[in-house]
C-alpha cells in the first residue's frame, strides 16, 4: 500500500497529514503528486470528492519557501465557499513551514485583504473577480508567482470567470508551473490548457480509480402535483446525514422553505441573493447538523464540501448533465456512501432523457410503489478506464460516468421536528 511517506515530503507536511488522520493517498492524489513535485505542468480530469485538495496542495507547499513578500503561489477557484475549504486545508499544511497565506473573494470588504497581502505572502488562494480587483489596485503582485493552480476550472466558464482567469494567467511568468484541475471539459478548458500549459501531464482516471463516490442513484416518476408531497415523505425517512435539496430558481427555494417549516422540518436556504455572513451562517449551521436539510439553488452546487450528506435530492432537474453531476457529488464524498434522489415530473421527461444522454447511462426508474420503470438505453455510452498519457495540445477527454450502485439506506431519526407517521417510500 501506497503512503504519502513514498513521496518524499518535507517532515512538516507529514506532521500535518498525521495530524489530519490522512495516511493513504486517493488515486488522483497518487497520479498527480509525482510530476508536481517534478516541477511538471499537471491537468487532472477527476471526480469532486476525489482529494483534487492534497494532490495540489502538499507539491505547492513543498515548493514553496516562507519569508517571501509576494506571493509565490496562485489558487484561483470559482466560488467563495471553494476559496474558504481550500484555504482552510492549505492552512493546515503550512502550520508548521512559517508561510503565510491569504484568502481572498468577493462579498467581504477588500480593505482588510489588501492589508493582509500588505504583510507579506507565500500563498494566495482567490476567486477570480476579487484577485483581478486586487491586480488593478496594485495590492495584488503575481510577477513573482512560481506554482498556479486552477481548481475546478470547468466552473469558472459557468460562472462567467473565463475573461478574468485568463487575464491572471498573464500576469503571471511564463514560467511557472501550472496545474489545471476540471471534473468536466468544455471547449474553453482545452483551449486555456493549449495556450498556457508547457506539454503537461494528463491525469484522467476512470469510474472505480477517479472514487467517486459511491452514489446509489433512484428516480421516481411523479406527478407535477404530488412532487411535494414525496419530498415530505423522503424527509421523514430515517437519515444518519444531511439532506440537500435543489430547486430551480431563488423564488422557488424561499416558497418551498417557508412550506417546510411550517410542517416542522429543520432547514436551511442557500440562493444568491444571501449576504456573504448569511450565506456563512447557513452553511455552518449545516455543518454542524443544527439544520440537517439544506435547501438550494445551484450555487451550492460547486464548493460545497460537506462530508456529513447523506442524500441529494433534484427536486428540479437541473439544466445539463455536467450540472447534475456536480449536485450529486456532494453526497457520497470522498467514498463514503451517498443517495442520489431525482423527481421527474410529466413535464421534464424531454429534458432527462438529454441529461441521460449527457451522461451515457441510464438511471434506475421506479413509481412511488417501488416498482421499476423499464426505460431505454440511451444512444451515446461511454466506457470506463484510467489513463495517463503526455499531449502538448488538444486534450479531448470522454465523460467517464459512473454505474449505479445499490446500497439502501439506514434507520436514523428523520429530519424534522415533531415525528408524524407518514407513507413511506419503497426503493
């Protein structure tokens, strides 16, 4: 059995990962380590959940030396919620090297970040709007940077970051080092890693060595007026773990939450209209199981690592296959298992089977009496496998989707106030 010991890391990075209870490196984290640590540009095509974190983070720390005034070291991730986890486990990892790091994102004054990177920095880990506001103030230096990172670069497109990345990518020296780390492709993620990337290693690693989570998957045919009612009933089942369910837009997510603490569910909303001390309080009263059903727009999508979720349930289907992989991956994290629950109306048929399609397989159907709904393959299947291969240009990668697997789910106290005997679902 591997351990990080193989990789010669510095004897404060191993203090830091025993500290962490981490001692057995995930596959990502045993391709993408070594030609880091090589110096080598890396793109890394993973599932979320994988441990993309560590197999970035212990090369950049190793790599990095303290008492630097500007930053030698870029992380630049798409969504507030990523910068705060990811700089919480880089923090750990430098806890005994001396460096500094900052966080650095948007809904917070600038005033005290611009003070932080005024006291000198090894490492700045930012989303891409508030580090562009720093450049053009000048209290951003990136002339200096050695080893950039772009996690979760498939999102940065998404959220309308592609012009702001790229600007970052400029300032900083043709020759740093550069790791690129994406769960899915879209043309622009080729393109970036064609013009910025020196002849990088390809990491892409296929269903069973990628981990992703073991995820049983379910979806319940329903009617438009019943959907409701079945979300009540699956909150009523027993759950060890946190729910998250997603709904389509910010109006729906308030109605539905005000519905369900009228009828004594515990729960929290997440949209994008919530001030950043409100978006932080929700999320850490999720954490923390005070509220154990979490309800949401996509914004929580993406950077949200919360081991504890146990269920996610697509009360609204979601747009594309990408956005549906990315909302079930927050269950089933780091390969504890999870449930994935759809709820498929009359009316969204037509946009499933394009999510199928997306996604090369077909998910288990059944009625609400447990009975399974024959459907047909869909037309596009993929295959599964682990590859690691050197190209200059052109990286074209397959969607490599998992299979479902069946595991059932335990006895636990549902995730409501007062119990009140319901029907509950066979599955």
């Amino acid at each position: 059995m591997t351990t990080f010991r193989e990789f010669q890391l510095s004897a404060s990075l191993l203090k830091a990962l025993d500290a962490m209870k981490i001692d057995t490196p995930t596959p990502i984290q045993l391709a993408s380590i070594p030609p880091l640590l090589e110096r080598r540009d890396v793109i890394g095509q993973a599932a979320t959940g994988s441990g993309k974190t560590l197999a970035f983070g212990l090369p950049l720390v190793q790599c990095t030396k303290p008492g630097q005034r500007t930053p030698s070291a870029l992380v630049v991730v798409p969504t507030r919620e990523l910068a705060q986890q990811v700089g919480a486990v880089l923090s750990q990892l430098i806890a005994g090297t001396g460096g500094r790091l900052v966080v650095v994102y948007g809904g917070r004054a600038i005033g005290p970040q611009i003070a932080a990177l005024r006291k000198g920095v090894q490492i700045v880990v930012g989303t891409p709007g508030r580090l562009v506001d720093l450049l053009q103030r000048g209290a951003l230096r990136l002339d200096h940077v050695r080893y950039l990172v772009l996690d979760e670069a498939d999102e940065m497109l998404d959220h309308g970051f592609a012009r702001d990345v790229e600007r970052l990518l400029g300032a900083t020296p043709n020759e740093r080092q550069t790791a690129l780390f994406s769960a899915t492709t879209p043309e622009w993620v080729h393109d970036v890693s064609a013009k910025y990337l020196h002849d990088p290693v390809v990491i892409e690693l296929g269903v069973d060595e990628a981990l992703v989570p073991d995820i049983d998957h379910v979806v319940y045919e329903v009617q438009s007026d019943d959907k409701y009612d079945v979300l009540r009933r699956l909150l009523d089942e027993p759950a060890t773990g946190g729910t998250l369910i997603f709904a389509r837009t910010k109006h729906g997510v308030r109605r539905m939450g005000q519905r369900l603490e009228r009828s004594g569910y515990r729960l929290g909303v997440l949209h994008g209209n919530l001030s950043q001390p409100q978006r932080d309080r929700v999320l850490r009263d999720f954490r923390s199981g005070k509220m154990p059903v979490l309800l949401a727009t996509n914004v929580a999508a993406r950077g949200l690592d919360v081991l504890h979720i146990e269920r996610v349930i697509n009360y609204d289907l979601p747009e594309t296959h990408d956005l549906f992989t990315h909302r079930v991956g927050r269950t089933g994290r780091m390969g504890r298992a999870g449930r994935a629950i759809t709820l498929l109306g009359p009316a969204d048929l037509t946009k499933w089977n394009k999510i199928e399609r997306g996604l090369g397989r077909t998910l288990p159907r059944m009625t609400l009496d447990g009975e399974p709904i024959a459907t047909p393959a869909p037309s596009n299947g993929s295959k599964n496998g682990a590859k690691r291969r050197r190209r200059t240009s052109g990286w074209r990668s397959p969607q490599r989707p998992r299979q479902p697997q069946h595991t059932g789910s335990a006895r636990a106290p549902s995730q409501r106030g007062p119990r009140r005997a319901r029907p509950r679902l066979r599955a």
